[in-house]
C-alpha cells in the first residue's frame, strides 16, 4: 500500500468519494449504527432526491466548480425557497434541455448572461423573464462612456426583462444565496464530490 492509499484510509483523512465517507462510517460505528461506506453514500443519495412539485417559478445561475475554468448552472424554486437541481455546466443547450421538460413554468430570474436567456426563449417562449436586478444596479453604476454604452445596448437588447426586473417582485437574489450555501457544501466535500452527490448534500439538507 502506497502513502497516498495510507493516508487516505486514516481516520479523519479526506475520503476520495467527497463527503468523508469513511469518517462518515466511523462515526456511525461510535454510534453504534454500524453501517459501510457505500450504503452511507447510497444513503445520502436517495434522502437528497426527493420528490418535489414541479415549480411555476425559478431562478437559474451559474456557479463555479473551480473558478475561471468550470461551471455548472443551479435552479432554485423561487415559490418554494429551495434549490431543485444541478447541471453540469453553464452552456444554453444543457439550460434548454432541462427547461423543455418544465412547460408549467411561468417566471424565468436570470442574469443577464445570454445563455439563460436564449434557454428560456427557446424552451418556454411563453414564460416571463426577469432580468437580475442587482447586475442591472452594477453594471448601471459604472460611470465611464465606454461602458455606459455597452450597458445601455444590452439593456435594449433585454429590454423585456429588464422591464420585468422593474415591475415583478420576483428576482435572483434567493438563487445567489443558494450559491453561497453551495460553495459550502462543496467546501466540506474537500471539492471532491461528483454532480449527484453534491445535489443530494444540497438539496438534502435544505429544509
């Protein structure tokens, strides 16, 4: 056995599934529930995918598994204070694929990045998108003429959503908090933990 594989098996060493797994076991062998490493993680995995009802009202944002390089896309029911899924990446075609299985969704919060919004206009053409509120606020507050210009065509480009940004009491500052709690739960994984299990650690613990 080599010195990564010692390490690796010592108690309180990170386990190289993400969640600590054998950590996990050890703590329910003190509490004498022993159980093995892969019936906790498959554990974990079933409690963080349960059913919920299909949402009318979402948020929808990027987040960064490792920042600068890669990015995933997380989707948060609005009306429900929740996330409810995970993609892999930030790219429209990925957004749309899922979004196409939605057509009950009435309101999109999105940034104002393209791909979210060439997702909802191609999946539910009929839905309300809502421009974020707080980049609209930023970006508006940089003075010099160059950027005030590229503000102002974009804003034109997404006059609709901008609009909705104004008058709807829907915005994505609940999904921004649920990035902030992801980036912990990914942080107590050691950034180790595959798609599925970091959605079931989420969406698991959320109440």
């Amino acid at each position: 056995m080599g010195a990564a594989d010692s390490a690796a098996g010592r108690p309180g060493s990170p386990s190289r599934s993400g969640v600590g797994r054998s950590p996990g076991a050890s703590f329910a062998k003190r509490l004498l529930l022993p159980v093995s490493n892969d019936t906790l993680l498959r554990v974990v995995r079933r409690r963080g995918s349960p059913q919920v009802p299909r949402p009318t009202v979402i948020g929808i944002d990027d987040w960064a598994w490792r920042r600068n390089h890669r990015y995933g896309t997380i989707i948060c029911d609005l009306e429900r204070r929740r996330p409810i899924c995970l993609l892999p990446d930030r790219e429209a075609a990925t957004a749309q694929a899922w979004l196409s299985q939605q057509p009950q969704i009435a309101i999109v919060a999105r940034d104002r990045g393209g791909a979210y919004a060439l997702a909802a206009s191609r999946a539910l053409p009929h839905a309300v998108q809502v421009a974020d509120r707080w980049h609209l606020m930023e970006n508006a507050s940089h003075g010099r003429a160059s950027l005030m210009a590229s503000f102002a065509n974009g804003v034109d480009r997404d006059i609709n959503a901008v609009r909705a940004a104004i008058t709807s009491g829907w915005s994505n500052g609940q999904t921004e908090g649920q990035i902030t709690k992801l980036k912990l739960v990914k942080r107590q994984m050691y950034g180790r933990g595959k798609l599925d299990l970091l959605q079931a650690r989420l969406i698991g613990a959320t109440p």
